[in-house]
C-alpha cells in the first residue's frame, strides 16, 4: 500500500515524512526518478514526430533543459519529491491545444508508461496523467473564454 499524505498537506514539509512517503510509492510501483526520465525521453522522441501532436514542440529550443524540467514535474506528480516548481497551466495557455492533441497525448504517453514502466507504475502515472491531462484540458479552453463540450454537459 502507498503512504499517502493527508489531504491538507499533499507535500509535507517534514523531509523524513517525505522521503518516506516518496520510497513507499517506488517500493509500490517500481518507480524512481531514472524510470521517469527514461519514460520522459522515451516519451518526446515518440511525441516529436507524432503527425498529430508533433508541431506542438516546435518552439522547445533546449531538449535537455525540457527533459530535465517535465522529469521534475513528474518526480513531483508521482513521487511527492516536490522538485518541480512551474506552472503547468501558463506553459501550455498560449500552445494552440484542442481535444484531440490531449487525447493523442494520453494515449502516447500510456504506450510509453507500458513500455517503460512496471503494470503498477503505468497504472499509477496513468491514474495521474488523466487528471493533469483534465485539468489543463479545461485550464486551457477558460483561458480562451470556452468551456470544453464534456464539462459543459455535466454542468
């Protein structure tokens, strides 16, 4: 079972309780921070040259800077090290993203998790990278003033 930490405090300040928290989710689903960066290139190399997401990262100039940042972002999502500190939402706002390059983008990146990670591990970021992929989804559209179709239907 992964420690979890409570709800009010989702990256404890106590580095022991952190470090803890972060070595039951590896013991839990086999990964770690080079797992992740491997996902992550593995990932790019993949998405880079995807017909329909590809042109997205035209703009990145320095790949290893990039890689470094989206590992630490992971490292923070999955892991709870607290090592990312962007913000997801103003770096995608001004990419021209619809429904289908999110779509495209989960389903890439949860063939990647298949194949780079343990099932446990792939099941774990996927858990995560549907919410993100959610949450920028929707980010993205109120920025631009609309609401996706789907969350419009649930209001």
């Amino acid at each position: 079972m992964i420690a979890a930490a409570p709800p009010s405090m989702p990256f404890p300040e106590n580095p022991e309780r952190r470090a803890a928290i972060t070595r039951d989710i590896c013991n839990a689903t086999g990964l770690d921070e080079a797992v992740l960066e491997r996902l992550v290139r593995r990932f790019y190399t993949t998405a880079r040259q995807d017909e329909v997401i590809g042109q997205l990262f035209d703009h990145v100039e320095d790949w290893e800077n990039h890689i470094a940042n989206i590992t630490a972002f992971w490292s923070s999502v999955a892991l709870m090290t607290g090592r990312y500190h962007g913000q997801p939402l103003a770096a995608h706002t001004p990419l021209p993203l619809e429904p289908a390059h999110f779509a495209r983008w989960l389903m890439l990146f949860e063939q990647t998790a298949r194949t780079v990670c343990t099932r446990e591990g792939a099941d774990y970021l996927m858990e995560k990278a549907r919410r993100i992929a959610s949450s920028l989804e929707i980010g993205t559209a109120v920025s631009r003033g609309r609401l996706p179709a789907r969350t419009r239907a649930r209001a």
